[in-house]
C-alpha cells in the first residue's frame, strides 16, 4: 500500500523483486531477456519445424549464460542456484518450449552432476567445454521398460579390465541426436538393490552408442528427443561418474535441481500465458464488450493469477531452502507437481478464453498448452510426486 495524501490505495503495479533476487539476479535478467528476445524468439516458430541449431548452445556459451552457478576456475559465473532460476524463467520467454527445455537438460540436468561427481579430468574434459558451449550434453535414465521405476533399468554396465562393456537402451533423450555425450544411468550390479547402479559419462560418438529414430511429439517441437542403443560400448573405466554402486542416489539428488528449474519454468510460462491472454481479453469484444469486462472471465484471471503466484511462492521458497544448503526433498516434489498442474490449467484456460482463436497456432496459447503438457510427465510424474510427498509423512 502506498500513502497517497490520507488515502491508502493499493498497489497493483509495484515491481517490488521477490527477497531472492538482488540487483545482480535482476542485471542478468535483463541481459538474458535482450538475448532471448533479439536471438531466440523470432525463431521461435521456424525451430517448431526444424528444432532449435546447436548454434543456440555455442551462442549462449559465448555470452557466459551456461555457467551461471558453475565455479568460476571451469568457465563459469560463479552465481548462486538463483541465477539458473533467472534463466528458467528468461528462457520461456523465448515462446519456445522445447527450445528452453533443451537448454535446461544441458545447463540443470547433465551439468549439475558431472561438476559434482565428476573427476578434475572429467571437469575438464566435459564440463569447461560444456560451459563453453562447444559441447553438448544429454541424460539418460529413461528406458523402453523403465521409467517412473528408475530402479528397474535393465542397460548393463559390465566391468571386461580396465573398461566397462555397456549394452542396453535409453528412451525420451532430450539433445540425444545432438548431444556430445550423456551422463548414462546403468547398472553394475543387478543383486545389489539401490547400490548397484553406476553413472558413466558416455562419448555419444563411441563405437555401438546407435542415435536411433527421432521420436515424433504431442509438444516441445523444438527439442530433438531420441530412441538409444548402446550395444557393447566400451568406456574406460575413468568414465565412471561418482561412485561405483551409488548411481541411483547421484540420480536421485540431479532429479532436484532438475524439478526445482521445471518448477520455475511452468511458473513463467504460465505468467506469460496469462499475460498474453489478458492482452486479448481487453480487446476482443462481444455483446458490445471487452471480453474481460464480463465476470466469468474476470474471475478466470482471478482464479489463474492466485495459482500462478501460489506456485511461484512456493518455487521461490523452495529455492531458498535449496540455495541455504537443505535438502527439501518434500518441498521440491510439491513445486513441481503444482507448478506443473497450474500451468496446464491455466494455458488451458487461456485457449477457452480467447475462444476459436485459441485452438489456432497463430496465436501461440495452443503451442504453451502442448508444451507445458510434458511437464506433468517428464522428471517425475504426478502421481510419482504425489508419492514422494506422502512417503515424505511416513505412509
Ligand atoms: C518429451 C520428453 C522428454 C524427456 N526427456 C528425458 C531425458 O532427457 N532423459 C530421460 O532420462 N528421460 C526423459 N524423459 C522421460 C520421462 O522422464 C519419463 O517419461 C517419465 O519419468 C515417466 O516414465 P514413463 O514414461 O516410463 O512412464 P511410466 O513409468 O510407465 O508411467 C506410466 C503411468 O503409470 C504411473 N505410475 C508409475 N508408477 C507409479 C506408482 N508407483 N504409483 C502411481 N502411479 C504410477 C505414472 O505416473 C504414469 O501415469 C522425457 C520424456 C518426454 C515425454
């Protein structure tokens, strides 16, 4: 509220930054936004067709976008993990859905476990060109007959010397026919129960990894999603990633920081939905009316904006508890979960609000309803979510 004379009058437009974000976040987010809006979104309908180029990951390697939270000594900006939300919610201004999840598989899936499991070799040989954006990396946990149950992969990894003899097959890979190498979920030993999977950073261009088809999507067009095969791949033993036996739980911690940024994306994508949408409610008119004017639709808003701001509340807070050095497991599962539901129903709720217009891509609230579909699915399901939650309680 501010005082105006002896009234107070409520502040719609302030612009006060969320207690996460300081001058610096804010900085970065204007430049980023200048690149996102020069660069990337007139593209935005042309990668729809063709996928977004490599040369989108060399660009903003160049700019130091790719680093942000990465130490300084591999090429990085040395930032803390709110930068990375920054560039979550920055990038999903680029109206390209896949475009920022390709990004994000690079910069908040792949990443985050090679610098932190990874030998100085590995940093070395991955990582600081990865920052760079020279290379390109991917994940692989998903498989053909294992998803959600991440601890019923069957892909083997086989110990024949000083190497490891791979066979096996991943599914859904985002980057995976563009990708340099993938951070390969396996196991190493199929009677130990959660300590016998292993990560391996596998070249992509290795003997028998096989880049097969490019899966054909409901959404996220801009991203390339592959079929894998790995038949008797050889890696040396030092592509082993962390610890031997203990894969499942590194995957399990990348899974956070992985749900935390999907979390902040479904957030801005939905606020730019919103946005986009109020835009056209104050224009189209019926029965001699702004749309908006009428109060179902207004309190379609009213309904979406609370939604939109409870799950940004919550990413926002989670962030904190995840920057200080905890482990909200619990937290995290409940941002994505909600975040991704509300981002559904509000992109859906903007195609019933801008009526048949909706249902044409010319207006781009189609394209965000089939984009932010996935979120419900990919790095955890609801259901799978729901499950982590009510686990949380001890049930
Ligand atoms: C476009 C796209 C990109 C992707 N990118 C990647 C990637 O880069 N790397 C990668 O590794 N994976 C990726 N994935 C895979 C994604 O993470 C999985 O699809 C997701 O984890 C679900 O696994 P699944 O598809 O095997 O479904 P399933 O596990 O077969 O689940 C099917 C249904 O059963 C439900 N279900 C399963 N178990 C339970 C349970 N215990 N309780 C209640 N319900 C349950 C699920 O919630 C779901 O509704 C991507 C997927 C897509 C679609």
């Amino acid at each position: 509220m501010s005082a105006t004379d002896d009234v107070l009058k409520p502040d719609f437009d302030a612009q006060q930054k969320h207690f996460i974000f300081n001058d610096d976040h804010e900085q970065l987010r204007q430049s980023i936004a200048a690149f996102v809006a020069k660069e990337l979104t007139p593209h935005a309908e042309e990668w729809e067709e063709t996928t977004f180029p490599d040369s989108v990951i060399h660009r903003m390697g160049e700019l130091g976008f790719l680093g942000l939270s990465m130490p300084e000594e591999y090429g990085g900006q040395g930032g803390d993990y709110y930068c990375n939300l920054v560039l979550a919610e920055e990038m999903a201004r680029s109206n390209s859905g896949g475009l920022a999840m390709g990004v994000a598989v690079h910069t908040d899936m792949a990443m985050p476990p090679i610098h932190l499991f990874g030998t100085e070799e590995q940093k070395q040989e991955w990582l600081v060109p990865a920052i760079k954006g020279e290379k390109i990396l991917s994940l692989g946990i998903t498989e053909p007959d294992a998803g959600s149950d991440v601890s019923g992969i069957k892909t083997r990894a086989v110990r024949d010397g000083d190497e490891y003899v791979i066979n096996g097959s991943k599914t859904y890979i985002t980057n995976g026919h563009r990708a340099d190498v993938i951070v390969l979920v396996t196991k190493t030993d199929p009677d130990a129960g959660y300590d016998g999977f292993t990560l391996f950073l596998v070249p992509m261009d290795s003997p028998g990894v096989i880049r097969e088809k490019k899966l054909e999507k409901l959404g996220m067009h801009a991203s390339d999603t592959a079929l894998l095969a790995f038949q008797d791949v050889r890696v040396p033993a030092s592509a082993m990633l962390g610890q031997e036996g203990k894969g499942f739980y590194h995957i399990m911690w990348e899974l956070q920081g992985e749900r935390l940024i999907g979390a902040a994306g479904c957030v801005a994508g939905a606020q730019l939905c919103f946005d986009k949408t109020l835009e056209y409610a104050m224009e189209r008119q019926a029965f001699g009316r702004q749309i908006g004017k009428f109060q179902v639709i207004r309190h379609k808003f009213a309904e979406m904006a609370t939604k939109i701001e409870t799950a940004r509340q919550m990413t926002y807070m989670t962030a904190w508890k995840f920057n200080n050095g905890e482990y909200p497991v619990r937290e995290i599962s409940m941002a994505k979960l909600y975040s991704a539901r509300i981002a559904v129903e509000v992109a859906d709720e903007c195609i019933q609000i801008h009526g048949g217009a909706g249902y044409m891509k010319e207006y781009g609230v189609e394209r965000t309803w089939r984009d932010m579909r996935l979120n419900r699915i990919g790095a955890g399901t609801d259901e799978i979510m729901l499950d982590v939650i009510g686990r949380s309680y001890g049930l």
